[in-house]
C-alpha cells in the first residue's frame, strides 16, 4: 500500500469508526490536578542542649504527662519521634516555632 492508501484507509476508518487517529496526550495531563496537602505531621528530629526546655514544649503541645514527655525526647536522640500528627499547616509553623526556641529541630510532614 502506498501512504495515499493508507491515509484514505484512515479517513475511511474514522468516519466509519467515529473516532479520532489523534493520540489524547493533552487531555491525560490536564486530567489529574494536584491537590494541597491539609494535614501535616510535626517530627522531632533533634533534642539539642536544653533537653528540659524540650520536654517543657512536648507536655505543653501534647498534654502528655511528665514522664511520657521525657521518655518521648530520650527516644528522638537515638531516632526521630512522632509528636502530633494530622494538625493544620498553622498549627505545625507555631508548634516548629516552639521547638526551635527550646533549640530543638524539627521537620514538618
């Protein structure tokens, strides 16, 4: 077949078929928006020089008690720890805030 064939081929399937020999590549990519994340988690990364200041900012963000507060720092000198999961991005940016003039490092998720 010479390529004027198969180009009359094409025609012919099209309006037969009613469809289109174009590939939909636009049409994918426009098809799935990206979202915003609303939920963020606060990790503490690092304890720092004033463990008790920590400690401190733990109990008040948590409303854990004193010894679940200090068993919750310990833990995050040897690997990061969860402290709240799920708050809003404001909520994270004040409890980093927070951390961060105790002089810990945290990492908001």
């Amino acid at each position: 077949m010479s390529i004027v064939e198969l180009a009359e081929l094409v025609k012919v399937l099209e309006s037969k078929f009613g469809v289109s020999a174009a590939a939909p590549v636009a049409a994918a990519a426009a098809a799935a928006p990206v979202e915003e994340k609303t939920s963020f988690n606060v990790e503490l990364k690092e304890v720092g020089a004033q463990k008790i200041e920590v400690i401190k900012v733990v109990r008040d963000i948590t409303a854990k008690g004193l010894k679940e507060s200090k068993d919750l720092v310990d833990a995050a000198a040897s690997a990061p720890q969860m402290v709240k999961e799920g708050v809003k991005k404001e909520e994270a940016e004040e409890m980093k805030k927070k951390f961060e003039a105790a002089g810990a490092k945290v990492e908001i998720k």
